[in-house]
C-alpha cells in the first residue's frame, strides 16, 4: 500500500472501499443474522483488547480490517438485525447508508447557507416534502437535529425565549421578579423532556408530570387542574409536551384537547412524535396527528421509523422567528454578504456546525417513495398485529397495552405467583429469550408491573422472525417453570 501517511491514495481507497462495500451488502442481504442481535460481550471484553496508546506508524488497513471483524464485531449489538425487536425496532436501510457515504466523501458543514446552499436546500425541501406527507400546516417551518432529544430541548427553549421574560438577556440565576416555571408532560413521556427542563434551568421540580388514563394517554382533566394549582401557588405554566407513540406503549395523548387547553391557557404545545410520526404518511393512520396543527413544534424521527441511519430529527415550528430570537448569535467571522436573505440554519439552535444529514434522508424518500414507505410500514403493523393476536390467545400470556403500531406490549402469567414474583419471572424469562442471540426484546414498567415488547421497525423482519420469537419465548417459559420440552421432530 502507499505510504501516505494515513491518507490514502485513490486506487487503495477504491480497493478498502469496494471490500468494505461488498460487507455491507452481505450484511445487509442477511450477513447479519450470522451473529448474534444482542452482543454477549461482558462489560471491558472490547476494551481489553484495544492497545492502551494510540499507534505511533500509521497501520495496515487490512489488519485494521481483521481487528474490526475480531475485535468490534462481537461488541456490537446488532440494530439492523431483522431479530432486533427491543426499545424501537429501526432500520439504516441501503439508501440511506449510501446517502451517509456521500455525505462523509463531501464532508461539508452546513453552518451557512453559503458554506454549502445544498446542505441548507435540501434540507428545507426534505422536510417540506415529509410535511405535506404528514400534512401538517404550511407555515410549519422544519430542520434537521441529530435526536429527538436535542429537538425537544430546542423547542422548549423557543417556548422559555417566548415567554417574554428576558431569559435570552438577563438569565435566570439571581432574579427575583423570575417566577418559578413549569412544563407539563404525561408520566408516560420521554426522559428527554424531564432532560431538557433540566437542561433549561426549570430544574426537575419545573418538569410536572401528568397521570394517564387507562389507554396511557395523558389525563387532560389532571392537566388542567395541575395548571390551576400552580397558577393559584404563583408558579408560571410555559408548556405543555403531548406525546404521539409514547415510548412504553405507543399511546397517542389526545393532542386536540390538550391543544385547546395550550390555547386557553397561553402556553406553548410542543408534540413529541419521534417514533410515530411516520406511521402519518399512511391516511390510514394519520389520526394520530389530529390537533397537531394546532402545535407550536413538533418533531419526529425520520432514524426511528423510516429507514435513515441514526441520527436524524426532523424539528417544526410555526414560530422560526423565535428560535431565531433565542439562538441567533453572529460573530464577525460569520457575517457573510446574503445574511439575513437567507436561511443559515446555524440560527436555529445551538450548534454550529451541522452535518449533511439530509442527503441520506433524501436518498431514502427517493429510493422509497412515498408508496414504498407506506407499504414497510403497513407490514410492521400487521406483523405487531399478529403477535398481539396470538399473545391474546395464548392462556401462558396476556397483552399489557393497547397495540395502535408497531409495539406490543405483554408478559407471561404465572398461577400463583405476587406480583413481585411475577416481575422477576418476566425479567428472567427476557434474559432467557435475549441470550439465544436470536432476538432481542426490552421490557418496560406498566401499571400492572414488568411487561416485554416486541417492537417491529426493521426492513428485514419477517412473519417467520415473529414465529421465531414466539417459539423462543414459550420454550423460555417451559424452560423456566421447569417443563420438559415437547420433542421437535
Ligand atoms: C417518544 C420519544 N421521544 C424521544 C425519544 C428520544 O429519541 P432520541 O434518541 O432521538 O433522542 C424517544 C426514544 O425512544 C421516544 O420514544
């Protein structure tokens, strides 16, 4: 190989390309079910393989090659495994990674509109493209961040900015005239929102949950009691955080009530559909955007449920104006001639630089289509389905929650077990299942205790990887209450 210190010249990228090309592929036609989805690695296994200092001479890439096969590969779980059906099943689909190569080979930042306008276009025209299929307002203006996390975090500081309490100025330590804030969410959200009013300064307490009902949706009447209370203690209401597939159960908070109750109230509504805003761009689903229109930002995940690699979160609002009040900071050295006629998405949040992600978005949505899109996913609901139909007729199980998507949340039952047994049992009967390296399920905490889920989202998941699990948990539970298995022929 040449030596040019580390870089490498055309025909030896061409070369570690085309093999490293040619893994993908396998992997992704079916390579990946050669290990296991969850990797059995124990805690330090990987890094006691890996020199304690870097090298000094730049290495062979093939040995590189061999130690990633050696050495990486038994200490990854394998996401874009059809058995990987634990948190939310997702897919980097080919497209997708193919986008994620170009965008690598292009390396632009996207800080400015000028340091490359087609990072910023394409951008604003995916999004756009994803908004009419979802087809929410027009005046809802969308970017791209890397998680929901960071989306929800930047929504609820456009809602502190608009607020009109000179935070962006004056900060929040020291000041007396600065109510106590608060943001409502159901007890069935995201972590991330708890995180994000952690983040802002609310602190944990500025983060007031709100009970569900007994579809895990958020309990509107307790929404508005909650307000009043704080109102009458002198506590300031700022937002409310709604839930479209919540990360449990996939429950759909009633999200045109809790929007008249934002409106009655002057507060800010941001949805959080990470998982399930794809489910959208089906017209048989999109019901569960109903009163989403009404939000002042909202945002989904195009890395959950529609086949772009991790990451990539897709942001809206109706108010970009505030977001550009509450992060628009412009240093000489970025001042370019056009600013201010266009749009330089570094204004929008706290990053500066911002990587291409929308080419492996517009990759998939052109590969897909719109039709190809639906379709995938119609067929992970009707796998979810049919799981939930047989864990409803099988007496060793019973279904935990209401099934709307993709996710299906149940347990196994045992006669004559407390509920902590019963707890206990269905964490070991997840392990049992988990170590067979065959699937991979989580488990969540519901109302009536410890419950696993199936969570369809990859593109090679097939009726014969759900029959496969579904044996896997039932020879689990024989194997765990001791019962000899029936012989296989
Ligand atoms: C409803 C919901 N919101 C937010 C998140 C966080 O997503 P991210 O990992 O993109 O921050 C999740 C993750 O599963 C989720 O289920």
């Amino acid at each position: 190989m040449t030596d040019t210190k580390g870089h490498l010249e055309a025909e030896d990228f061409r070369q570690q390309g085309h093999r490293i090309i040619d893994w993908v592929a396998d992997y992704l036609a079916g390579d990946s079910r050669r290990y296991p989805v969850l990797s059995q690695v124990a805690p330090g296994d990987v890094a006691d393989r890996l020199p304690d200092d870097m090298p000094v001479r730049g290495e062979d890439l093939d040995l590189m090659w061999r130690d990633f096969q050696d050495v990486v590969l038994p200490g990854i779980t394998h996401w874009n495994h059809p058995g990987f059906m634990a948190y939310f099943g997702i897919t980097g689909s080919g497209p997708g990674i193919l986008g994620e190569l170009v965008s690598a080979a292009l390396n632009v930042n996207g800080m400015l509109w000028r340091t490359s306008p087609s990072a910023t276009e394409l951008e604003l025209t995916t999004l756009q493209w994803l908004r009419r299929g979802l087809e929410l307002p027009e005046d809802f203006f969308g970017f791209l961040t890397d998680t929901a996390s960071i989306s929800s975090l930047l929504a609820l500081a456009a809602a502190r900015d608009a607020a009109g309490l000179d935070i962006r100025r004056r900060g929040m330590a020291g000041r007396d005239d600065l109510p106590r804030l608060r943001v409502y969410t159901s007890d069935q959200s995201h972590s991330s929102i708890a995180k994000a009013c952690l983040t802002l300064g609310f602190g944990l307490e500025g983060c007031r949950t709100i009970p569900h009902d007994s579809e895990y949706r958020m309990d509107v009447d307790a929404l508005r009691r909650a307000i009043e209370d704080d109102r009458s203690q002198g506590i300031r209401p700022l937002a409310v955080v709604a839930t479209v597939g919540t990360t449990s159960t996939t429950s759909v908070d009633p999200v045109g009530v809790i929007a008249d109750v934002c409106q009655h109230n002057d507060l800010w509504l941001h949805v959080d559909a990470a998982y399930a805003g794809s489910a959208a761009l089906c017209p048989e689903y999109r019901w569960c955007l109903d009163g989403c229109s009404e939000a002042d930002s909202f945002v989904f995940n195009p890395h959950k449920w529609l086949f772009v690699p991790i990451d990539c979160s897709a942001l809206y609002t109706r108010h970009p104006e505030i977001f550009r009040r509450a992060f628009s900071l412009v240093p000489e050295y970025l001042t370019t001639p056009e600013s201010g006629s266009v749009v330089d998405l570094m204004d929008y949040g706290v990053q500066l630089g911002r990587r291409f992600r929308a080419l492996k978005l517009w990759w998939v949505m052109r590969a897909f289509g719109l039709n190809g899109i639906q379709e995938r996913i119609h067929h992970h609901i009707e796998l979810a389905q049919e799981f939930a139909r047989w864990i409803d007729d099988q007496p060793g199980f019973e279904r935990m929650a209401p099934v709307p998507f993709s996710v299906v949340c149940f347990r196994a039952r045992r006669e004559g077990l407390d509920a902590e047994e019963l707890d206990t049992f269905n964490l070991r009967l997840l392990e049992q299942v988990n170590a067979s390296g065959e699937v991979y399920l989580s488990h969540t905490r519901l109302d009536d205790g410890i419950a696993l889920r199936v969570a369809i989202g990859n593109l090679a998941t097939t009726s014969a990887d759900i029959l496969r699990c579904r044996e896997l948990l039932t020879d689990a539970v024989d194997d765990l209450s001791g019962k000899p298995r029936p012989e296989k022929r």
